[in-house]
C-alpha cells in the first residue's frame, strides 16, 4: 500500500502525521500522477498493478466503490479487505476536483 498526496514534502507530513514514516508515500504537488491516472475527483483509490496498469479505481467517497477495488486488490493478492462503510465512516461525498 501507498499513498500518493497532492502536496509539497511539508504538507505531505502534516496531513499524514506518523503514517508518512510507516507507509511508502509519493509526493505528487503538480498533480502529475492524478493527470496519469484521469482521475476527476479527490480523493481516489486505485489500483496500480506493477506493469503501471490502472486496474480499478474510485473516485470521490462512495464506500461501495471503495470496497469493490480493495475487493479486487485482495483477490489478486489473496488478501482480506475491509468492508466499508465501517461506523462511524462519512456518508458519500463527491469529493473535490482533482486538477485542484
């Protein structure tokens, strides 16, 4: 797992606290990877497979669609995934425009 954060290294570290030494992170503050992967709304999840190949992806935070790709992640890599929404999650939201 990997976080990719549309900020510069300082903000990346404020927005991420602790995780950012605990998880690999890329710093993305022109949004190139967000243009790579066409995505309309933040935040995303998707699924990159290691031949750069978008393998599945959700925009915005619609649980359902969130839990469909952690699905396909945990098929392909004979892993659990959470089912979302969890208690106390927020209801959807769109989320915001990816090209900022």
């Amino acid at each position: 797992m990997a976080f990719t954060v549309t900020a510069d290294e300082r903000d990346v570290r404020r927005y991420l606290g602790p995780w950012a030494d605990q998880f690999l992170v890329f710093v993305d503050p022109k949004r190139t990877f967000v243009e790579a992967a066409e995505l309309e709304r933040l935040p995303a999840l998707v699924y990159v497979r290691q031949d750069l190949a978008i393998v599945g992806k959700a925009e915005g935070w619609e649980p359902s669609e969130w839990e469909h790709v952690g699905a396909l992640v945990g098929k392909v890599n004979s892993w659990s995934h959470p089912q979302l929404p969890k208690a106390g999650d927020p209801g959807p939201f769109r989320g915001s425009p990816a090209k900022g």
